[in-house]
C-alpha cells in the first residue's frame, strides 16, 4: 500500500490517533549468560524541546555487572531525540 502511495506522489505520514508510548516510560532489562546476571539496560522515554518543538528524548544506559564486569566492562549511555 505504501508503494503505491509513493508511486501516486501521495506519500504523506499519516497521524496515529493513539501512542504505541508516552513520556515517563521505563524498560528494564536484565542480560543473563547461563543463569548467571552479565548485565543490565534501561530505556527511559522523556518529553523535550527540540527547535519549539515538542519531541522525544530517548536515554538507554547500559552496563554489565558481577563477573562479565571484571571480563568486560561495559558502561554505555545511548540517546536520541526521534521526531
């Protein structure tokens, strides 16, 4: 169907009536190698300004924990601001 949008020069996004996400959401997860807690990620969804526009900030923080943190350590933040 979008295809043929495109094709018909009509390719414009239409507007969902409802969010798949609102700001103020969290995920966490927990990584595990054999039972054995590797590590750990979360995902924070926050409401910013971007030009006078109201957008997304998007933060996931990763890292690892226990014996994976003495193999290999990983401490990473992630952010995005999607339109």
């Amino acid at each position: 169907m979008l295809n043929c949008l495109t094709i018909l020069g009509q390719s414009r996004a239409i507007p969902a009536k409802s969010k798949a996400y609102l700001a103020g959401e969290r995920l966490t997860y927990s990584l595990k190698f054999g039972g054995i807690q590797a590590g750990q990620a979360e995902i924070f969804l926050l409401q910013a300004n971007y030009q006078n526009k109201p957008v997304y900030h998007a933060k996931v923080t990763a890292q690892t924990v226990g014996l994976a943190e003495k193999l290999y350590s990983v401490k990473d933040i992630f952010e995005s601001y999607p339109q």
